[in-house]
C-alpha cells in the first residue's frame, strides 16, 4: 500500500461526497417536477413523449398501479431486446457478421439487461452486432437505471408523504429521470470519453499487420455512447468480453476514475433527495454515513490483500502485490478501489479479473453483492435496499426498548417489517440455493476453470452476482450453458422483482400512514447512534446469512494459499 | 390497468429510438468530427498500412522487441469449433487467465517465465507484470522496471549499446497522470517503434 494510493482513494471519496448536495438538489427538483436549467431544452420532448404515449402528467398512481406500468416496461423491454438479439443477423449495423445469439443465451441476455444485471454470459466483440449494442443494450441501460430510480423514488415519496393514496407517476419518473438525469450526463460524458481515447465509430473490425508481421484483428463499434450509461446506471454489461479492463473502454487511469465517479454519482445523491423530500438532509446524510462506514473498511481489506500478493507469487521471488488480471496502467490501487465500487454499487463493470484476486481481495467484493449491494448501490435500488435495512433496523430497536418504532414520522407497523424481512430473505434463497444444486450437479461443476475451494467460489459468486443484479463474475466459469443461462435468469428475475414488488407494497402502505411528529421517545435517526445501529444489523443478518458459504469458498482458499497448497 | 399498456408500448419505442439511436449516432458524429484519431480507435498508420492501435498491446516474441506482458486471449480452434486455441494479444476476443490464487496452472505458468527471464537477465529482479496475464490480454504497457529488465537482451540482438537502448526506454516512460491517476508505465508499441526507426538510422 502507497502514499500515492491512498490519495487516489481519498481523492474519490471526497469528489463522492461534494457531489452528494448539488446533484441530490437537482434530481430533487427534476422529480418534483419543477423547472431546471435544461427545462429549455428538455422540456418540449417531455411534453412531447407524454402526448403521444397517452400519459397525463398530473395523474398520480396508486402503488400496485405504479408496480404494474413498472413490470408492463419489462416485459415490452424484454420481448424487443429478446427479438433484437434472435433476429440481428439481418439487420443493420452489422459490420461483424454477428449470427443469431441461441436462444438461451438470447434470454439470460435479456432478462440480464432488463433487471440492471448485465450478466456477460455473452463476450461483446464476439457475440453481438452494433444495432444490438445501441437499440438493445444502451436503451435497457437507460431504462433499467431510470426504472430503479423511479422505484427509489415511489419509496421516498411513501416515508414523505401523510395519508395519500398514491406514490407518483410511473411513467413520468421513468421519462424525467431518462431526459433530464442520465441523458445530459451521458452526452457531455461520452464527449469526454472520446477526447480521452474511447472510440466511438460504426465501422468493421479493423485488420492491422503488426510490427512483427503477425495479423490483429482489433474489435470497434460505439464504445464511448455505451460506456457512460454502463456506468452512470450501474449497469455494467461490457462493449467488449473483458469488459472496463479493455484499452478501448478503459484506455487511462482518468478514464477510469471518470468511471467510478459515475457509478457511484446518481446512487450517493438520491440519499440527499431522500433527506430533502422527507424535510431533513441530515437523514439523508445518515444513510451516506452508513453507506460511507461500510465502503471503507471493505476498501482497506481489499487494497491490502491485493497488495499483499499471493504466497505462490512469494515464494517464487516476486514483489509488489497481485497483478493477475490487472492492467499496469491501473495498478493495484484503482482495480482494488473499482472492484469495491462496482460491487458496492450493483454495477458489475470490472477493470481487473475478479476471478484472479487473491482470496480475500476477492471476497470483499462477493460479501458486498451478498450484503444486498445497499452500499450506495444501483442507481435506486441501493436506496431502497438500504431503507428495507432501515426498516428493520428501527424495529429492531423498537424492541429493544419496547416502543412502537417509527422513522422520519412514520410509524413502522407489522406489514412494514414484513414487507422488508420478505424482501431481504428472498436474496440468500437464490444465491445459496442454486449454489447448492449446482454443487452436486457433475456438468455444472465442469464450468468451473479452477479448482478446491476457488471452483466453489466461482459458482457462488455468479449467483450473488446474478441475484444481486451486479454482473460482475468471477470469469473463469463457462456460464453459457443451458443450466446456467436459465437459472442465472431465474435469480436475476426473482432477485430484482422480489425487491421491488415488497419495496413498492412498503411504499404505498407508507403513503397512506399519517405523519407524527417526533417526541421524547422517538430514537434520533440522524446521529451517530443510528448509524452504528444500522451497520449492526446490516453486518449481523448478512453474517448470519452467508458466513457458511464464505467460508467453504475464500477462508478456505485463503487458509490453503498461506499454507502454499495449490489445486 | 389495461389503460398502462399504451404507455409501456409507446413510451419503450420512443425512449429507444432517443437512447438507442438518436444518442449513441449523434455521438457517433459529433467524435467523428471532433476527435476523428480517438474516435476511431487511435489506430497508428505505417505507409499506408494500419499496423496496430496505440491503446492496444500487440505480441511481440522476436529478441529484437521489447516483449509486453503474458496474454491469455484464445480464437477458436480452426480444426474444431467447439474449443479454443492460445492465442496471445486477440483483440477480438479480449480476456484474463481468470486462474485464482491457488491454481496450479497459474503458479506452474509464472514459474516457467521467472525461470526463462532469470535466464536471459540474471542481474535483475524478475518484474511482477513481465510474468502476469492482464485482465483484457490486450495491455498496451508495461512497467519501467519490465522495460528495463529487457535492454540488455534487445541491444544484443540489435547491435546496439545498452546505453541507447537504455535511452529510447527511459524518454518513453510515462508517469502517473496529473501526477496522482494510475501507475508509471511503457507503450510497448511505442518503444518498439521508436527502436526500428533508431535501428534504421
């Protein structure tokens, strides 16, 4: 660990943190529906989407309504992305030929990109052409971020308001935080990008002959235009099959810090529009210091894992960490810090193979997808993880001093706690059952590329990562094959709507509920207190949860590596 | 309820054909006209001829090149479709060894190449990069320190003095962006550009 890293890292976490107040006032107002200074611009083509979909602007939804139009974009998200990817061999913008994806990689892909997964079961450069990158990929990465805000959003609006039916317009969020959120940030981003050295054409894959003689082939398309919204929406699919540690999509150290500011930008200020619109940023602020304690302590154990190396690595005279699977222009210090970031947020861009991390390097960020990815987490959906958390938190506590808990003024009642145990329960049931029946089946087990404990470790990190809706994997598993493709979907299916449907059902049962006033027995929700309170619980469930399958995976392996046993 | 379908219709075709056209084309036009060289992929042009790009690494086995890091890019195996060959620096089939801490085959792969660059430059310590994979297979860098551990088996193939060898390698280092962003490191296409045109004059 160096000097210089350390900077690195205080240097993101301070950008993190001044960026919390100015974007969180600004998405505020986008979401109250007030003028803003793209209003000019934007606004005419919002009015414009509403004319024409049928959608009036004043019309608010009840909760079931707004989950319904949420789940009907699904589907219609699905069905074209399903098509676009069966039928883009005779489409347009093909320069590479690509065939028809098979059909149950076709629908792990889908079901991957319409949840915020972007699982890569497919490898970008050598399965999909330019008009699936653009009208499948960008457009569900656009969609699913929004769709995850808009959720966020619906769940805030139920702790703000006092005895109302209704939590907000589906549609409007969803277009308001496409237009006036993601869409300007993308468009001066990927200008940047560009300038940076990201490529940004639609032409065939180049054919070079290199200094030695030898032919290159080297894959292009619409890089930069993708990467923003990959990032910026906590989405993570790769243009290309390595993915952020790909010179064309990640060609600078800069790039990649301009990368990890955007995974993190959206999530860490929706706290801040969470603080505004329930009367009280110092709540939001709580939130962030929950998010912030958890963020650090898992940067720490994995810059000093990696930077310690392996004893493989040791014993054979080398020095200076783990570089398998890193690129030198990042070091160790900025792929230790993405890993961190892209798992704690759900985005699943990886800069550095997660699969060659030393043991517990590795596990930081398994643990993190595992803990329900509520460390700033996807754009909205870490919101409304951590304030499922919160809820049982408060209850918690409640018990504990024997009072009827409640938060930001609402009372926290039976349908509420229930609403949030179902919705962190269903996480563990996917990522520890399927690990389980995959364990025992002999052809899953022959996907995984490594073997003893670090096998094992591939498998369950693929269905954290998948239930999670992270993405990122530990690549070495062959997961496109018909048993993985399906039950990878099955648990990012289950993973994002047995979120969100309870998440929404906590929303609308918030709404109705009458405001109180806080009194001498309510417990403090913006101090230091709460906060610990908070990480307790968070660190105790998800300990309880999948400390027996952390420990037959990476304290294992990492038991075995200090001994120098390989497999 | 059902009166939700015409929105989830409509507004999915509408909002994809201004993300998923409208966006990702006028970039594509606006980098075009801005940024043409990064735009379409840095590529380096030697009369006439595309030899490489500047962002991506590309194999160099000859003593008379400096070498960039292991790459464990594979293609597909021309006699069998179904399985892969090794195929160092495909850029267009970008990927890492994905070999854990306790592999066998990491640990044998690595102590291969310390043994074969102990052989070629005892003096040294065997840089860590110039014996692990890279997470793309592509990296277009290596450390100083790997640059330099390779001078001496360069200007004994090229005839040159380690001196200039030396020289090429040190005006090519690039340091740490804005002095805080990323690690110090070496184009390897770069240097071994430079070094056919030293060679040449």
């Amino acid at each position: 660990m160096t000097a210089i890293g350390w900077i690195q890292i205080l240097l993101f976490c301070a950008i993190i943190i001044a960026l919390v107040k100015p974007l969180g006032a600004y998405m505020t107002k986008v979401f109250n529906g007030e003028r803003t200074f793209l209003w000019p611009i934007l606004r005419p083509f919002e009015v414009g989407l509403y004319w024409i979909s049928g959608i009036d602007e004043k019309r608010e939804q009840h909760w079931l309504v707004y989950a319904v139009s949420m789940l009907l974009l699904q589907v219609v998200g699905f069905l074209a992305l399903y098509a676009l990817l069966r039928l883009q061999a005779g489409l347009p913008f093909n320069p590479a030929e690509q065939s028809a994806v098979a059909p149950d990689l076709a629908f792990n892909t889908a079901v991957s990109f319409v949840t915020n997964t972007n699982w890569q079961s497919y490898g970008g450069e050598t399965t999909v052409s330019y008009l699936t990158q653009m009208l499948g990929l960008t457009v569900q990465n656009f969609l699913s971020a929004a769709t995850g805000v808009a959720i966020a959003m619906a769940l805030i609006r139920g702790f703000a308001r006092s005895s109302m039916r209704t939590v907000g317009n589906f549609w409007v969020d969803l277009t308001r935080c496409t237009l006036y959120v993601l869409l300007p940030i993308c468009v001066v981003g990927t200008v940047v990008l560009v300038w940076l050295g990201v490529p940004q054409n639609l032409s065939a894959y180049t054919e070079a002959t290199t200094l030695e003689g030898a032919k290159q082939i080297i894959a292009q398309g619409p890089v930069a235009s993708q990467m923003m919204i990959k990032h910026l929406g906590t989405n993570g699919g790769g243009f290309f099959n390595a993915n952020a540690a790909h010179p064309f999509e990640n060609p600078t150290a800069i790039t990649n810090f301009i990368h990890m500011i955007s995974i993190f930008a959206i999530g860490a200020a929706l706290t801040n529009v969470f603080g505004r619109m329930v009367g009280n940023q110092r709540q939001g602020w709580a939130i962030f210091a929950v998010m912030g304690v958890l963020f650090l302590v898992g940067v720490v154990v994995t810059y000093w894992a990696e930077a310690s190396g392996t004893t493989g690595l040791h014993a054979l005279g080398l020095t200076g960490g783990n570089m398998e699977g890193k690129e030198v222009r990042f070091g160790i210090v900025a792929s230790a810090l993405f890993a961190v970031i892209t798992t704690a947020a759900s985005c699943g861009a990886v800069n550095a193979m997660h699969d060659s991390f030393t043991a517990l390097g590795g596990m930081i960020p398994l643990i993190n997808i595992q803990l329900g990815e509520l460390i700033i987490g996807g754009v909205g959906a870490g919101l409304y993880g951590m304030l499922l958390f919160v809820v049982l938190s408060i209850f918690v506590a409640g018990l504990m001093v024997g009072r009827t808990p409640e938060y930001v003024g609402k009372k926290i009642e039976a349908r509420e706690v229930k609403m949030a145990m179902l919705a962190i329960l269903i996480l563990p049931l996917m990522y520890l059952g399927w690990t389980a029946v995959a364990v025992v089946m002999p052809s899953a087990v022959a996907s995984m590329a490594n073997a003893g404990p670090h096998g094992f470790s591939e498998v369950l990190y693929a269905f954290t990562s998948a239930t999670g809706n992270n993405g990122s994997a530990f690549g070495g598993l062959s997961a496109n094959t018909m048993f993985y493709n399906l039950t990878l979907a099955c648990s990012m299916l289950v993973g994002r709507f047995f979120m969100i449907v309870p998440a929404m059902a906590l929303a609308g049962a918030l709404a109705q509920k009458k405001s109180i006033p806080p009194s001498a027995g309510t417990l403090p929700t913006t101090g230091g207190l709460f906060v610990g309170l908070v990480v307790g619980v968070i660190v105790i469930v998800g300990g309880l949860t999948f400390f027996p399958a952390l420990a037959l995976g990476p304290i294992v392996e990492h038991l075995a590596m200090t001994a120098n046993t390989l497999f | 309820m059902l009166k939700e379908i015409r929105p989830a219709i409509i507004l999915t075709i509408a909002l994809s054909i201004i993300t998923g056209l409208a966006y990702p084309l006028a970039m594509t036009g606006i980098a075009g006209t801005f940024f043409p060289s990064q735009a379409g992929g840095s590529l380096i042009e030697k009369d006439g001829k595309v030899i490489g790009s500047a962002l991506i690494g590309q194999e160099f086995t000859g003593d008379q090149y400096f070498h960039g890091r292991p790459s464990a890019t594979s293609a597909p195996d021309p006699s069998d479709s179904t399985k892969t060959v090794s195929a160092p620096y495909n850029a267009a089939n970008s990927s890492g060894s994905n070999l854990g801490p306790t592999s066998k085959a990491l640990n044998d792969r690595i102590k291969e190449d310390v043994e074969k660059l102990k052989a070629e430059n005892p003096s040294a310590p065997i840089p860590l990069d110039l014996v692990t994979a890279s997470g793309s297979g592509l990296d277009p860098h290596i450390s100083p320190e790997a640059a330099l551990f390779q001078v001496p088996r360069v200007a004994k193939a090229r005839k040159m003095s380690e001196d200039s060898v030396r020289k090429l390698v040190t005006d090519r280092i690039e340091g740490r962006q804005a002095g805080i962003f990323g690690e110090p490191r070496v184009n390897v296409l770069a240097l071994n550009m430079a070094l056919d045109q030293a060679s040449a004059n």
